[in-house]
C-alpha cells in the first residue's frame, strides 16, 4: 500500500514538473500546437551540453509539407564518422542518460534516414581536427503536429552508427554507436527571435520615439542580469532576443 502511494505520489511530482510528452523541463506542447497551426516555416535550436570537450548548435528547420533540415556544427570530436541521432526525451536530469532510445514512435528497427527510427539521422563525419559541418535533409522528422520533435533530444556518439546493418541485436537497437559524448533539448525559437533575425525590430510598423528607446535600453538593462540564462537558451543569439522583446515591450 505504502509504495504505491508513493509511486502515485512520485507520478504527480513527474507531470508537475515535467513534460509528459518528452519529460522536458520546459512544456512546449500548446507552443508545438500554436506552430502547427500557423503553417509557417518552423525553426528549432539544439545547443549540445554535458561535455568539456564536445560542442556544437544545431538547427532544424520545416516549411510545410516539406522535409525538415537539421544543419550544424559540432566540435571536439575525433575524427570520423559519429552517431547521430533524435532521442525520446528532452530528459536531462541524468545527462545525456536520461535522453531514452532514438525516437521511434512507429516501433520498428534502428536503420537510416529512410527507414528506420525516426530519430536515425545516419553519421556526422569530423574532419581530421574534429569539426563535423553537417546539413541533413531527414524526410521522416516533423517540428510541427503530433510527431514533432520540438522539446525532444539530440544526441552525438563516440562511434560510428553501423545503419542497423551490424548483424547484431544491438546493431536494430542503437547502431552500435556507443557513448553518447554530448546532447541538448530541441527547442522552438521564439518569435521574438525570428523577428530579431528578420530586423523587424518594430511590432506596428513605425518607428520607435525617444522615450520608447530609453525604455528598452532600461528593460535590456534589466534582462542582462540574467545573461547566462539567454545565454544558455538562445546561444550567440542571445542580445538579439532580448532587444527584440525590449522593443517589444517598450511600444505596448
Ligand atoms: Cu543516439
Ligand atoms: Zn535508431
């Protein structure tokens, strides 16, 4: 009786404070539902975390009714082909562990970009000083509707993904892919960041007065105490968000 009030108890904890769709931290399920319906192009960011060493940002983009690109950089990796792939859950309460399988929602065999996971997205090859530039088109994964990826995990690997072709049991499973040497959340990119990228930095189509400049510059102000959260979100886009929703909010 004790334990399973417990494990009823440790459910709700769970759906309070995490996504049941991916166990992210962060629900972006209505913000998953609001793209859809908007039939824009949609834009997703992943910045790879849980290693000194390997780093990288990549970028997934879907017009629709059309494949989605996954394009990036990753670094400190030795050189060679490396496993990659879309995990489960944007779970990273236990590093890149906690990430669960390749996404696989048709529960089928690991294979490639064609068949297989939904979440095989094949190699990313480092050259000989360990940067892998990447730019892959992957016809199976959605950023918008039920399949969507957004809020789910990316995972890079210390070794070759063999495509399901290994001849073993784990070869249908992972690819034989191994450690999982960094990984990171897909999240959507806020308006305000795509704004920021188009240079509309106005929301009604003038321009800003005097008093609305002082405004966000002190809004901007008060958003850089929390640097390394924008940081930490938005990477090298960082200043450009937040002067984007300043701006936004010194014209209300
Ligand atoms: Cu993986
Ligand atoms: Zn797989």
């Amino acid at each position: 009786m004790d334990s399973q009030i417990n494990i009823a108890m440790r459910a709700l904890e769970f759906t309070e404070t995490r996504c049941p769709r991916t166990r992210a931290k962060e629900c972006s399920c209505s913000r998953v539902k609001s793209i859809t319906e908007s039939q824009q192009t949609t834009v997703a960011q992943c910045i790879l975390e849980h290693s000194d060493k390997v780093k990288g940002t990549i970028l997934l983009m879907q017009a629709p009714g059309t494949p989605t690109l996954v394009k990036g950089t990753i670094t400190g990796l030795e050189p060679g082909p490396h496993g990659f792939h879309i995990h489960e859950f944007g779970d990273m309460s236990d590093g890149c562990k906690s990430m669960g399988g390749h996404y696989n929602p048709d529960d089928v065999d690991h294979g490639d970009l064609k068949e297989g996971h939904v979440g095989d997205l094949e190699n990313v090859m480092a050259d000989e000083k360990g940067v892998a530039k990447f730019s892959i088109v992957a016809p199976r994964v959605d950023l918008m509707g039920d399949r969507s990826v957004i809020g789910r995990g990316i995972v890079v690997h210390e070794d070759e993904d063999d495509l399901g072709k290994g001849g073993d049991a784990e070869s249908l499973k992972t690819g034989n892919a191994g450690e999982r040497l960094a990984c990171g959340v897909i999240v959507a990119r806020s308006e305000e960041m795509v704004e920021a990228h188009g240079g509309k930095h106005t929301t009604s189509g003038r321009s800003m007065t005097k008093g609305e400049k002082s405004k966000r510059e002190k809004i901007v102000k008060g958003m850089k105490k929390d640097k390394a959260g924008f940081k930490k979100r938005y990477g090298k886009d960082a200043e450009a968000v937040m002067y984007a929703t300043a701006t936004k909010q010194a014209m209300k």
